[in-house]
C-alpha cells in the first residue's frame, strides 16, 4: 500500500486559507487538515492524518452523527457550535469554534469525504464588527458629505447678505452692525467646519514610497513641540517593515490626529509627568479588512495610559461631529479613518480606563 502524500495536490488550495479547515471519512478520520488548523493545534501534520476528528471536540457524538448524516447524503450541510480541545493542551480550555460540514465528494478508494470548517468565535465576531464599522463608516461619509454641499452652498449667500446689510445701515443704525457680525462670525465658523468635513474628499493622492517609522518620528517630534514637558512617547518599532506606498502628508495627518487626542486625554498626567503614549509597529499575516483579504500588512498601535474612551461615545467615535472633549469638533477621528480606507486600511479601538489602543491597519505589497 502506497502511503498518502502529507500535502496532497488537490488540497494545496485549502493551505491557504487562514480558517481550519480538514477533510475526513464519514467515520471521522482525518484525510487532511490545513496549515490554520496544524497551528491552532500545534500538531503536525502527520499527528493529525488518521486522527479521529470528532475527538477533539467537547461532544464528539454530534460531529460523528453530522458527518454521518452528510455522508450519507441526508443533508448537504449542517453547522453547530462546539469547543475545540487542544490535544496535548488538554489543560487548556477548549476553544470555542463554529463548525460547519458539508458534503464534499467520492475519494479514490469510493469512501465519501466531507469537508469540516473549523471558525473561532472570537475571531469571526471580531471580523464581523469589523465589517460593521466600515459598513456604518461608508453610510456615514456618503450623508455628511452631501448635507456638508447642501450646508455651503447658501453659506456664501447669507455672508454676502449680511455684509450688504452692515452697509446699509452703517449711517442710519451702526448699533446693528453688532447682529450682522454676529451673523459674519457664524457663518464663518460653518464654513471651516464644512470645509473640514469636505476636505477629504477633496484632494487627491499623492502617491508615493512611505516609511511607517519616517511617518511616526514625524508626528513624535510634532506632538513632542507641543508638550515638552510631562509627556513621553516611547517607540517600539519593527524595522524589518517594508515601504509601501501612500500619501505621506495623508497618513501624518491620521497619526497625528490619533496622537494629538491621546495627549489632549492625558492633561494630568501630563501634569504629574507620568503620561504615556507608545508608537509600535508590527507585521500582520492573512489579514482581513473589510471583505478583502491581505497576505501581510503593518499594524501600528497607538497606546495611551490615559482615562480611556468614555463609554457613551465608544461605539461612535470614528463618526463625524462625535467628540467627548470640550471644544472638539468630533472630526479628526473620521479624517483618520477615511484616509486609512483610501489606503485600503482600517483603524479600530480597544479602550479601557488606563489602556487605550488605537490599531491602525495597512495593508503591504
Ligand atoms: N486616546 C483617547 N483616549 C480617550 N478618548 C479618546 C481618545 N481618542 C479619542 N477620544 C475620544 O474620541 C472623541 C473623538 O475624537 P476626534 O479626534 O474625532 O474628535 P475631537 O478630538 O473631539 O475633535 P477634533 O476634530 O478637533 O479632533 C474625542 O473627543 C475623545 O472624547
Ligand atoms: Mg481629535
């Protein structure tokens, strides 16, 4: 009897996928399982091969009878919740997985095959907020950009129209001059805010090499000008990153808007002289953003020791006009966000009092 190859030829496509992935009988044993689920386990491959499946979960009985059920063609498909137990990790607990079976084909020797997905929980829950965000994000962008047109427009109009105002009664009443400088003012104050709110939509990129560390020292020595004192920002870079390419002034705006909030959130700390802020950068492998899938990417982390994000804007804090800071506009978080999608990346946000980390996420050649 020939013995089966560890990586078989009609399987190599199923190395590349980033969740676990196995082959097995309709018995249960393990034809072949991917490189996600060899590391999850850390098995090797030949450990796994001829392993019984079903008993590395919590309730082995439900997987025999599904894989029954699908071999036997009572249904093409069947999903269920379970927990994971990491065979020589036995200690450990199980990791909760989302399994799903489905049919696959004949194998050579006329046994039916079926084909088990194996999905972290915490990750697919993690991917699905993910896609959420961007979702809202994209919803978002289209309103304000269209209300902040629908807002300028008659901006020009009114300014004139107050300004002729001023001159007409400039003789007869001055002491109305006061309200058409209120209106002035006002108006003012609106176009800048629109103009913010459109300026991102605006200017195209311009595309060239970027360093991530360049972009960090930058912003790092920017922030550093403001508060000399009380302040340290730490770097823990990964210099083995590559260059990408990008807009270089875009993606010192998004830091710098990220860095800026997290040392205006750190003023006493900045005043007993204990304030943090870390710069890391790390690679990520088989990442997803969005519904697109990367081969690698950067991360770079902005951590802050500050009180953390209060907790009735959490969930809204990259959205437009949303701040929690006296005299904040609520839009640097949303320029950082849409510059990061013009680079097919994302940036999300852990936060609790102490611990605030802003992730951002691009994706690298
Ligand atoms: N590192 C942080 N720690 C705690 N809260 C934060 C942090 N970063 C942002 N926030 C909260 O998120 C809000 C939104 O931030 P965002 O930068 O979008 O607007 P802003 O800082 O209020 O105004 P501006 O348009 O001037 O940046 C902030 O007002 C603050 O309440
Ligand atoms: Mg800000």
């Amino acid at each position: 009897m020939t013995e089966t190859p560890l990586l078989p030829a009609e399987f190599a496509g199923l190395d590349l996928l980033a969740t676990m992935v196995i082959v097995v009988r309709a018995d249960g044993e393990c034809l072949f399982a991917n490189t996600a689920f060899e590391n999850t386990m850390r098995l090797s491959r030949r450990t796994v091969q001829k392993a019984q499946l079903p008993d590395w979960l919590d309730e082995p009985q439900r997987l025999t009878e599904t894989l029954a059920g699908v071999a036997a063609n009572q249904y093409s498909s069947s999903r269920f919740d379970a927990l994971l137990r990491r065979g020589a990790w036995a200690h450990e607990d199980g990791l909760p997985v989302h399994v799903i079976v489905s049919q696959m084909d004949v194998g050579d020797d006329g046994e039916a095959r079926v084909l088990v997905e194996l999905i972290e929980i915490s990750q697919q829950a993690r991917q699905d907020r993910d896609e959420r965000t961007l979702d809202q994000v994209q919803a978002t962008k289209e309103l304000t950009r269209n209300l902040a047109h629908e807002i300028k427009n008659p901006l020009g109009g009114i300014r004139g129209a107050a300004q002729l105002l001023a001159m007409e009664f400039q003789d007869s009443n001055p002491e109305l001059n006061e309200y058409t400088q209120v209106i002035v003012h006002e108006v003012d104050r609106l176009q800048s805010l629109v103009d913010r709110l459109l300026a991102p939509h605006r200017k195209a990129q311009v595309v060239g090499d970027v360093n991530i560390h360049e972009i960090c020292e930058r912003v790092r020595s920017l922030v550093l000008i403001e508060y000399p004192r009380g302040l340290s920002i730490t770097r823990d870079y990964d210099t083995s990153l590559p260059d990408f390419r990008g807009d270089r002034e875009q993606l010192i705006q998004m830091l710098l808007n990220i860095v800026q909030n997290a040392a205006q959130v750190l003023g006493s700390r900045i005043a007993t002289g204990d304030a943090q802020i870390v710069l890391r950068t790390r690679v990520a492998r088989q990442v997803t953003v969005g519904k697109q899938r990367w081969r690698l990417a950067l991360e770079l982390h902005v951590e802050d020791n500050g009180p953390g994000v209060p907790a009735e804007i959490r969930d809204r804090i990259f959205f437009p006009l949303v701040s929690g800071r006296e005299g904040g506009s609520g839009l640097g978080l949303t320029l950082a966000q849409t510059i990061a999608q013009q680079h097919q990346g994302m940036i999300d946000c852990e936060s609790e009092p102490g611990l605030t980390n802003f992730r951002i996420t691009l994706p690298l050649p």
